[in-house]
C-alpha cells in the first residue's frame, strides 16, 4: 500500500511500531489524507489492488475482491482505528459492513468509518446493520457468512 502512494504522500511504519508510534503516525496529516483519498480517487485504489491480486491483471476484479482491499487499507489508515494490524475479525466485520453498505445503497464515507473504529475500539462491538440505519433509512440487511469469500480471496493471495 505505501508504495502505490508514494513516500511523499504517505509515511510507512512498521507494524511491531509501538500504539504510541502508530497513534502519532495515524494523526499524521499525510495519512490522513492517504485515508481520504481513498474514497475521492478510485485510481490509488485500483492500483493498491492491482498490486495485490495480480491473478486479475488485464480483467475486471470481483466486487468482493474490491471490498476486501478497502476493509485493509481502511483498518490500517483510519485514524480512529487504534492498530495497523488486520486479523479476520477486522476484516469481515468491514467487509460485511461494505457489502451491507452497498446492498442497501448507503455511500460509505471516512466519517461512517471512523464511527464504526471508534465504536469497535471502546469495546461496543457494533451490530453493523444498526450503523448502517444510523446513515440511512435503508431496510435492515441480514449479515451473510464470509467464509466462501475468505476462501475465493485465500487462493488469489497464496
């Protein structure tokens, strides 16, 4: 990821950094903006993505292929997100939110993000469905299981 945006435009960091490290580097106004552009310019998404998943060089990716590349890029930038590091709790729980988000055609924004991140991080474990509603009078979706996904992305990323 810090290479599709360039060390002028984002600063890397390790992930065994400390949460102080990180906490000062999420803050940092050029990842910031890295996090905002990533919802302005589909060109540094598309190309984060290209750079992951090269088994789709040259053909059109998957919606959930998309959506998973966002979850990460999203757990790693969000400031209100207090690691960089992404486990398959994390993960789903964007994805789900992402996909929830689509279905019921809800424009996900940083801010909708840093909501769910702060909420996750003071423990209050949201329901996803119950953010979406917050942002939209959209019906509520049913959560789908992840693991036919997890699978699909497993076999690109090995």
């Amino acid at each position: 990821m810090f290479s599709n945006f360039g060390e002028q435009k984002l600063k890397r960091v390790d992930s065994s950094a400390s949460s102080k490290k990180i906490a000062e580097w999420k803050k940092n106004a050029k990842t910031r903006e890295a996090y905002r552009e990533l919802f302005e310019n589909q060109g540094i998404l598309t190309k984060i993505t290209s750079s992951i998943i090269k088994s789709y060089e040259g053909s059109e990716l998957p919606l959930e292929h998309w959506v998973y590349v966002l979850a990460i890029c999203d757990i790693v930038l969000n400031p209100s997100s207090p690691g960089i590091k992404c486990n398959d709790k994390l993960v789903l729980k964007r994805v789900d939110f992402f996909m929830q988000s689509i279905k019921n055609k809800v424009t996900v924004t940083p801010h909708l993000l840093q909501e769910l991140a702060a909420k996750e991080d003071s423990e209050q474990s949201p329901e996803i469905s119950s953010i979406i509603e917050e942002s939209s009078d959209a019906d509520d979706g049913n959560s789908s299981s992840y693991e036919e996904l997890l699978k699909s992305l497993d076999s690109k990323f090995s």
